[in-house]
C-alpha cells in the first residue's frame, strides 16, 4: 500500500514538472511568429513613414528560445532526481509506519461452520446380505497386476515356456527354428483346435523371461509366454462324512426335490452328453463312478517323479456323476477325463499352461459338450484363444471363480468371455466366504460342506468353487438332454433367467445373476 502511494506522488511531480516547462518551451515559437507577420504583412493603408531617431532594440527570438531549453531540461531533471529519491525511500517503510488495525468483530457475529472437505469422503462399502457372517480373521490374496496370484504359490514355471508357431510349418523348419535359439524342447504336441505346434522349451542359462517375449517378432512364431500355474479351486481339505444321508442339501436348493407336476422336467438324466472334467484324473476305482468315464487322457508319461493324485478331480467328477453312495446331478452323463493336473515338489496339484491347452484340444476332438474348468490362475493367451475356438464350436465352458477372498478378482479362465463363472453358497444361500468376487461372477450354486467322494471307496464334505462349478456343468448336461438344439448364448440366458436372485437386485459382484433354480431351467425359465 505504502510503495503504491509514493509511485502516484513520483508520478504527480513529473507531471507537473513538465506542466510548468511547457509554457516558456512554447513561448519563442509564438513571438517569432509575432515579428514575422509584422513584418511580412501589408497595412491597409499608406502611412507616411515618420522619423525615429530613437536606436532599434536587438530581437529576443533567440533568448527567449535558449531560456524555454534551459527552463524544460531544469524541470525535466528535477522530475528525475525527484522521482529517484523517491523510489530509495520506497525500498524501506517510514520508521513511523503501523499496519492498520483489524476492525472489531461485530457483536453476535458468529462465522459459518465449515463443511468437510469432499476429497476425504471415503467410497461406501459394496452393500453384503446381512446372512453372510465373515470370520474375524479372513484369509485373502491380493492380486497383482496382470498376475494372478493364488497364495504363495508360484504363478508360472521359472524353467519352462511355450511357444506356439504358424500354422503351416514343415518340421524341418520347426527343427530349424529351435536350432537357431540353441532351445532345449522338453514336448512337442499339435493342437488341432488351434491348427498350431505347440512347443513345451526349457530355458537356456543365458534367456530370460524378457527374452522369450522377444523372441514373439520371429515370423515362425505366433505367440511366446511364459508357461503359467493353475490351481484346483477347492479351499478346504476333506472332512470324513458318515453317515451320507441327509447330507446332500444342494439338491433342496437348486430345485431339484420337487414332486408332483415337476416329476416329469426332473427325469433328465444326462443321458447322451458328453462332458469332459479337465482336472487331475477320475478315479476308476471308486464304486461311485463305477462306468461313469468313457474316455480318458493323461498328459504324463508314467515316471516315478511324477505324483499323480486324482482326487480333486474325483471329487469334482462325484457331484456330477456319481452312481451309488451318493447322488449325481446327472448320473447318465458320459464323462471324459483330462488329466492335466500332477503334484509338484511342495505337494501342491498344478497344472500348467501347455498341458490344460492339450487337454481341452482333446476333449473337443471327443465331441465333449461341456467342458468344466474347476480350477484358477492369471491370464494365458494360449488357454484364452483354446477356450474362444471350443466355445465357437458349440461347447459350454464352466469355470470356478476362485478362492481367494473378497478382495480377489475373479480367476482365470472364469473371468474370459464365453466362459460361465461360478461363486459358492452355503446351506442357508449365503456367499461362500473364500469366494472371489467381481463383475464376471455369473452363477451361484452350493459349494459349502458338499458330499464328494474319495479315496477308494470313502466319502467327505469338502467346501470351494470347485463343488460349485461341477453342480452347473450338472444341470446343462441336464438342460441340453432335453433341449440339445441350444446354442451356447441360449443356455447362458436360460441359466441366468432361471436363477434365485441373492444379493442386490439384479446381477451383483458377489453372486452375479443369483442362485441356480435347475428346475425352473428345465422348464424354460418359466416360474413354478
């Protein structure tokens, strides 16, 4: 404030110093002007000259313009030196300057409170149904990006990757190409479904993961990548159950122990679909599915390092089929089993991105009708473009969502497209509490306590995913035995129109479009 008011008075008095010069600079000009136009200029009349002999005075035209200079220059300067000492004395405030005084507050005044900041209002909470009691201590994954991860446990090999070349390449020229990488070929299979060579590589000492992505420019290659883990989504160990009866309540819930007027949707067995469990290998032993696989493929060859343990995939085969000692979803069924699943050094059952892909090309070339995918991992362009071809083929895909708590999205392969993904439920309909969640979830089913069968001849309550896929890869053996004429997308809206809404209304995170009803399914959709 203070330095604005000395610019205004420095300002005033080089106004003013130029104000006052102005009159004596202008001065001459009009004199000079005066004694010209005396001279020059005629008088009216003729005057008869007189003598004067008094001596003419020098003209002052010259003085008075010498005088209006000086007089301009003075002004101008004090104006300078005046305006100079007055920008030093703006550098530093009188000695005597106060800031004014705040006024007083009125009286009564009180300010407005302030409202909160907007920025630091947290996001709700997804709404939960109030049945669903949460553990106080929950065990979750966080997933990484792009990465899947399951755990601790390892999302894909660090000493294997697949390469999956061209279509059309002689062999000479796919020995040539692993020749000129120096690449040590552990398999080799062609995957009909995908019209390519797939090739199953160890790393060389000197390549890295890096590396192999690199290697993805060679004209003879379609895709390279790692060769990725997947996991059985089953999330509790086995608990012995005896005695069966009154154990099985997934029946009561999917509509399934209707009498009466429904008698009649209810006598689908399955019979004449074809559904392949891609797992770790059925049991042929156990009475409960005693005939029940028709075909069988193994991805090991028979070594003493390989530990190959198929009751995840006894399991998962017993809610689908089982013959005695418990009941099936579709006893008839003709199932196809994959083995594609084996025990690594740590004792957990993995399965890995080569050996699902072979698994599945040769359950398509078995005419399989469903293929059920209880298990979870990252994402795998290899798998996904597998799973796009079956599915333009006119096979169902039906895959567990996963087991890795609330803040896990859904795995893969549930989360691709044509896949139907599937969350678990308990006894009272209430989510399952490992269940991933998220906006690929689709169905629901029970998936909590589920009587399976194991060992030899045994049987047990297990709780995952897993148990919940198997009961909706049931009832679209079921749906198709009745209606084989569906498409893919047909049965997709059957199964979703036909569900008991759970969560929000409408399709939801958590339970996705609700529970299966199979017998409003079987019935078209249509209400009881």
């Amino acid at each position: 404030m203070m330095k604005h008011v000395i610019r205004q008075k420095t300002g005033v008095a080089f106004i003013f110093g130029a104000l006052m010069a102005l009159p004596v600079a202008f001065a001459p000009t009009f004199s000079v002007a005066q004694t010209y136009d005396r001279y020059e200029q005629k008088p009216p009349y003729i005057r008869k000259p007189t003598r004067d002999r008094r001596p003419q005075r020098p003209s002052r035209s010259r003085d008075n313009a010498t005088g209006a200079a000086i007089g301009f220059g003075i002004g101008l300067g004090l104006s300078i030196i005046d305006g100079a000492r007055r920008q030093n004395e703006m550098q530093q405030p009188p000695a005597n300057y106060r800031p004014p005084a705040a006024p007083p507050p009125r009286q009564g005044y009180r300010p407005a409170p302030r409202k909160p900041h907007q920025g630091a209002r947290q996001p709700r909470p997804p709404r939960v149904t109030s049945r669903i009691q949460l553990p106080e201590t929950l065990r979750v994954a966080r997933a990484k990006p792009r990465i899947y991860s399951i755990g601790d446990k390892p999302w894909a090999s660090d000493t294997e990757f697949v390469v999956a070349l061209y279509p059309g390449l002689p062999d000479g020229a796919i020995d040539a190409f692993i020749a000129d990488y120096g690449l040590d070929l552990i398999e080799r299979t062609r995957i009909k479904l995908l019209d390519q060579v797939v090739l199953k590589l160890r790393y060389p000492e000197d390549m890295s993961p890096r590396d192999v992505l690199d290697m993805a420019t060679d004209i003879r290659v379609f895709r390279a990548q790692p060769d990725y883990f997947y996991y059985p989504s089953s999330g509790e160990q086995s608990r012995a159950s005896v005695p069966y009866a009154g154990l099985q309540y997934a029946f009561d819930r999917l509509g399934l122990e209707q009498s009466g007027a429904q008698a009649n949707r209810l006598e689908a067995s399955g019979e004449g679909v074809r559904l392949a469990v891609i797992d770790s290998g059925i049991r042929s032993d156990h009475p409960a599915l005693t005939g029940a696989v028709s075909s069988r493929f193994t991805a090991f060859v028979p070594t003493g390092e390989a530990q190959l343990v198929p009751e995840h995939g006894t399991a998962v085969a017993s809610i689908i089929a089982a013959q005695s000692g418990m009941r099936g979803m579709a006893r008839n069924v003709s199932l196809l089993s994959a083995q594609v699943f084996q025990a690594n050094a740590q004792g957990n059952m993995v399965a890995d991105s080569f050996d699902i892909v072979r698994g599945i090309d040769w359950a398509v070339q078995q005419g399989a009708d469903i293929l059920n995918l209880s298990f979870a991992g990252g994402r795998d362009d290899l798998l996904e473009m597998a799973l796009l071809k079956a599915s333009e083929k006119g096979v169902v895909l039906v895959a567990a969502a996963g087991n890795e708590g609330a803040d896990a999205p859904v795995a893969f392969p549930a989360a691709y497209a044509p896949v139907i993904a599937v969350t678990a439920t308990d006894e009272e309909d209430a989510l399952y509490v490992f269940a991933n969640q998220g906006d690929d979830v689709e169905l629901a089913a029970p998936g909590v306590d589920i009587l399976v069968a194991v060992g030899t001849n045994g049987f047990a309550l297990q709780s995952g995913t897993s148990m919940a896929t198997a009961y909706i890869s049931g009832a679209v053996a079921l749906l198709l035995q009745k209606e084989p004429e569906l498409s893919v997308e047909e049965i997709k809206q059957r199964l979703s129109g036909s569900a008991l809404d759970l969560g929000p209304q409408g399709k939801d995170p958590l339970f996705g479009y609700g529970r299966l009803d199979v017998s409003r399914a079987l019935a078209g959709g249509e209400p009881d």
